[in-house]
C-alpha cells in the first residue's frame, strides 16, 4: 500500500458516506414520520374526519345561509320602503305643482 492508495481510499470514503447519507434520507422519506412531513409541506396536515367538527361546520354553514337569507329579505323591504318614499315624494310634488 503506497502512497498513491490514498486518495482513492479517500474518494472512496466519501463515496460510501454519501450513498448511506442519501440512503438513510430515503429511507426516513419513506417511513410514517417523513410522510407526515411532505403532508405537513404541502399543507395538508392529515386530520382525520373529526365527527364533532363536521357537524358544528355543517351547524355555521346552515347559519351562514339563514343569515344570507335573512339579508337578501331586508335589502327587498328597504328597496320597497325606498319606492313608497319615492312614490311619496312624487305625488307630494305633483299635487303642489
């Protein structure tokens, strides 16, 4: 062994380092943890369906179109108020004219 061994048992060295490195990624990448981690990456964190909170999305959801509704009701009425005002007005108008 001379010399010149050396080197190619320092390349060789870094080689094996780096395929076990690489290796050794892989095979946290494939285990339960490293897939939580690319679910946690690309932001879906993996939560079961939760039965409480599907019913208290669907309760806020059924509120929302209550109140949606209750909303499109009032702006028919102030839009009818407006039109009487307006009525008003016109004949208030007409008769001192």
């Amino acid at each position: 062994m001379g010399p010149e061994l050396i080197p190619i048992f320092g390349m060789l060295t870094g080689i094996v380092t780096t395929g076990l490195f690489f290796w050794g990624v892989i095979q946290v990448a494939r285990s339960p943890i490293g897939q939580a981690l690319g679910r946690r990456i690309l932001g879906r964190h993996g939560h079961t369906e939760d039965p409480e909170l599907l019913a208290e999305v669907a309760a806020l959801r059924d509120q929302v179109d209550t109140l949606q509704q209750q909303l499109i009701e009032t702006q028919e009425r102030v839009d009818f108020t407006e039109r009487l005002l307006a009525r008003g007005r016109q004949t208030n108008q007409l008769s001192e004219g």
